[in-house]
C-alpha cells in the first residue's frame, strides 16, 4: 500500500471535513487553513480534493499536482 505522510502545517494527516473519512491512504489530500482578522488564531481542515470540489462555488476548483 502507497502510504501518503505529508501533513502539511499539523502533526498527523486531518479526517475529511465533508465526508469525515480518514485520509491516510487518499492521494488527494488537501490541508485548509482558515483565518479571522484582527488576530493570528487559525483553523486547520482536512479534505479530499474531489469532497471539496463538490461543495465549492461554480469557478472554484482544487487540483492536485505532484511534487
């Protein structure tokens, strides 16, 4: 099996945030990172590409590219 480790800002590989699987084994990972001004607090979300593909604006679209 091709594990995937790279997690990105956060210690450890973050669920999906819309459909709430696991996402060690996804080769579409994406980390979110969400802020609010005034402040420097931020909110990490993990997702698969294609699960948050499906709930973006129309015009909005995350690719993966390898590295």
């Amino acid at each position: 099996m091709n594990q995937r480790v790279w997690t990105g800002e956060v210690g450890a590989r973050l669920r999906c945030c819309i459909c709430g699987d696991e996402t060690v084994d996804a080769d579409d990972y994406v980390l979110i990172q969400m802020t609010a001004s005034p402040g420097d607090e931020a909110q990490w979300f993990g997702a698969h590409a294609a699960h948050l593909n499906s709930v973006l604006k129309e015009g909005f679209r995350v690719e993966i590219h390898e590295w």
